[in-house]
C-alpha cells in the first residue's frame, strides 16, 4: 500500500477545470467578450514598455548623481591635499630650522672643548 496523496484526485475535474480557465482566459476572463487576450496582452505589453521608459528615466538620473559624487569625492580630496600642504613646513621655517641645529651642534663643541675636556 503506497501513501501517494495524489491517488484519489479525479483527472477528469482537472482537466475540466483547466479547459474552464483556457475558455476564460481566451474570452477575458469577466465572461464577456470585450476583454479578449489580444486586448490583455497589448496593456501588458503597454505596461511594459512604460516600466522600461521608468527604468531609463531612473537609469540616467542615478549617471548624473554618479557624476555629482565623483565630483564632490575630487573636491574632497582636493580639499584634503589642500589642507596637508598647508601643514608642510615653509622654505624660511626648514631655513631657520637648519641654523638652529647647526648654531646647536656648534655650541655643543664649543662647550665640550671649553669645559669637557680636561687640561
């Protein structure tokens, strides 16, 4: 004995019941005849091409805010770069660094030749 659920279904009521949605669907699907297949099938196509011209419209504004933050995103690091430069050092700040250091290392020698070493 075999537990298959689809033993006891009658073929006859279904196919009965899909040649009853094929007349249907030929017909238009409201029993009358003025909504025939054709006539679905032309809104559907219809509708399609109207979601295609929305995909296109939705494609061409998401290139131009693409653009907008290519922009904003150079402008930024421009900014970024900017503001590194402002931080690096001037010719007369490296200048007057060098002269310090050599005055430094100059005393340093002096006073170790003067009181470090010995006599």
């Amino acid at each position: 004995m075999t537990d298959d659920p689809l033993q006891n279904v009658d073929t006859r009521l279904l196919d009965e019941q899909g040649r009853r949605a094929l007349e249907r669907m030929v017909r238009g699907g409201r029993g009358g005849d003025g909504g025939g297949i054709e006539d679905r099938l032309a809104k559907i196509e219809q509708a399609v091409t109207d979601v295609g011209n929305a995909v296109r419209r939705v494609e061409a504004q998401l290139q131009v805010t693409e653009t907008r933050f290519e922009t904003l995103a150079k402008a930024t690091d421009l900014a970024e770069l900017k503001g590194r430069v402002s931080q690096l050092p001037t010719v007369w700040t490296m200048l007057a660094m060098i002269v310090t250091v050599v005055f430094a290392v100059f005393g340093g020698a002096i006073a170790l030749l003067r009181f470090g070493l010995p006599h």
